[in-house]
C-alpha cells in the first residue's frame, strides 16, 4: 500500500553546529548576504547560460509544499560557494546571483507535525560529478532537528590523470552547457586539496575528530544511490594516492529509504522520479552537482517532514573495505 502523505560562528576552534541556526535569524530566506573578503578573481563569466529546469508534472495532482508565490529562484554563485567571489558589493551581481546556501529552503512550522526522532544530528547531503575522475564535490549540511540548512561545502576537482587537452574537452562538454565551465577552469583544485580541506571543514564543524577519528560525530552522508561512496570516492583515492578516510565507510542511500517508506507502485529510480513523485519542483541544472545535491536535499526534507526515519543503508566491512554490506533487502539496484 503507498504511503504518500497527504498534501555564526562561535568564538572557538569547533564551530557547533548547534549555533549554526541562529545566524538565519529564524527565517532562512529572509538572511541578508555578508560581504565576502575573499580575494578578487579575473574578469571570468559567471553562468550566461546557467538556466533553471523546473517540473511540476505528478499523477497525483497533489502539489509542492514550501512553494512561495513571492519566492525568486536564483542560481547559487559558483565563486561564492567556493569562498572566492569578489563582486559582493555589486547590486546586478547579489541580485542575479545566490550567495545564500540556505535561501531555497524555506522552514514552514506545519513540515514538523509528523517529524521522528532521528539517529543523527546532521545529514551530509552529497551529490559527485564526473564519471572518469571527480570533477565537482558538493556536501550540504542539514540539521535533522530544525530541518533546515546550516552550511554548504562545495569545490570543483580538477583531475590529476587525465592529460589538459581531454580534461578541456571533458570540462567543455560537461559544464560549458550550463555556461560555468569557465569557474571550473578558474577554481578547480586537485582532489588531494579538496579533500584536505574538506576534512579541515568537517573538524570545525565538530563533526569528524580530525586525523584521530573514524567515522562522523552524529553525522551521516546522505546520496541518491551507492556509486558516490561505493564507487567514485575509492577509485579517485586510489588514482589521487590518498588512503580511502575512514569516515567514509558508511552512507545512506535516500532511494532505498524512500522505496521502503513511501513504497510506490512505480519504483523511483533517481532523483527526478522522486521528486516527479512527490511533486517537489526540480531547480537548478540536472547534472551540476551542488544543484543536484540541493535537490536531494529538498526530498531528504520532505522526507522528514512526512515522518520517515533515515538510517544507514550501507556499510563498509572494516577488515575489506571493498566489500559493502547493503541493509535493506528491498531496495533499489
């Protein structure tokens, strides 16, 4: 039977994520940017042809919840999210351009009537690009209580085996569509970077111990499907020499906790099916990943408002890493 429902900082090296919230000044859409002091980049285009895809399309003719009428969709700065967009004092640039990684996640009171308790604090939504190398790695933070946004990691990964020609060609083809392949060129590091200071980023937040932890502190990565954690993560360790972190070793994967708990009669096989399910509008481009992961962070929240619980869906034997133990018997292959 289906069960679709109806209808900052402390002053401290750890940064608690507990007093994230409060810097949204209780209304997350509402924050004001901050100017950035990052330094100025060169005079590279930001998204010309960075276009919005929406679908209301549903059978069940039920619409999207934490729509507002008033409510302007703008796509993310790809400078801001990584830290290095110079034009925060540019009106046209604030006013075309996102710098608020919490703004498309409005809190609506009535989305906590059915919430469960959870077995994490904090979900790592998480969303990779790249088929032969990583190319774009994007983690959001939400808080599992408040259901709400609480920061954002974002880099785009600039492969360490692929030759300048076919990785330009790579880039060309994949983000020149959206109009962004010019930030890519401008900002992408090397995976070894990016990962060190994703770690940097994870101890902050209090939410990894640093060289001396294993898994996440009342954390759990969130994906739409096994192969970001499965596949991709280990088999860019291996190409960019780095250990396989710890905190890697367990994952949730949403479409199996969604086949378990909405149970619909026509399995929801990505992200698009689940949001075309649920009637949730898919913003951003489909295939860049830090819009991608907000979107899956939109059916992770609709998810917890509907009252699903969200646990662990697969693990990682600590004696043979490269052997995943799946939890759920019914679940997405």
């Amino acid at each position: 039977m289906s069960r679709f429902p109806p209808c900052f900082q402390p002053q401290s090296k750890c940064i608690a994520l507990n007093r994230l919230l409060p810097c949204f000044t209780m209304n997350p859409i509402l924050q004001t940017p901050q100017k950035s002091t990052c330094q100025s980049l060169s005079n590279a285009t930001v998204a010309a042809h960075y276009q919005p895809y929406s679908s209301f399309s549903s059978s069940s003719g039920r619409s999207s919840t934490n729509v507002d009428s008033s409510f302007r969709w703008k796509p993310m700065c790809l400078y801001y999210s990584q830290g290095k967009c110079s034009k925060m004092d540019d009106p046209s640039h604030v006013d075309k351009f996102n710098h608020d990684c919490s703004r498309d996640f409005p809190v609506n009171a009535a989305d906590f009537h059915r919430k469960q308790p959870q077995d994490f604090d904090f979900f790592l939504v998480l969303d990779l690009e790249g088929k032969v190398e990583i190319l774009e790695f994007p983690v959001l933070i939400i808080d599992a209580k408040a259901m709400a946004v609480v920061d954002l990691f974002h880099r785009f990964v600039r492969p360490s085996a692929m030759s300048e020609q076919r990785t330009s060609e790579y880039i060309e083809r994949k983000y020149g569509k959206f109009g962004v392949d010019g930030v890519w060129h401008a900002t992408a590091l090397p995976f070894k970077e990016v990962l060190e200071q994703f770690e940097t980023w994870l101890t902050q937040r209090c939410l990894w111990k640093g060289k001396h932890g294993t898994c996440l502190n009342r954390a759990a990565f969130v994906t739409c499907g096994n192969w970001d954690l499965k596949t991709i993560v280990p088999h860019q360790c291996k190409v960019s020499e780095v250990k396989l972190p710890a905190y890697f070793m367990e994952w949730i994967n949403l479409k199996d906790v969604y086949q378990n708990f909405y149970n619909p009669k026509q399995e929801a096989r990505g992200m698009r099916a689940m949001m075309d399910q649920l009637r949730i509008p898919i913003l951003g481009s489909h295939h860049l990943g830090i819009d991608d992961t907000k979107n899956i962070a939109r059916v992770l929240l609709r998810m917890l408002a509907d009252g699903a619980v969200i646990p662990i869906t697969a693990r990682r034997s600590p004696a043979s890493p490269d052997n995943v133990n799946f939890l759920y018997k019914n679940r997405i292959r």
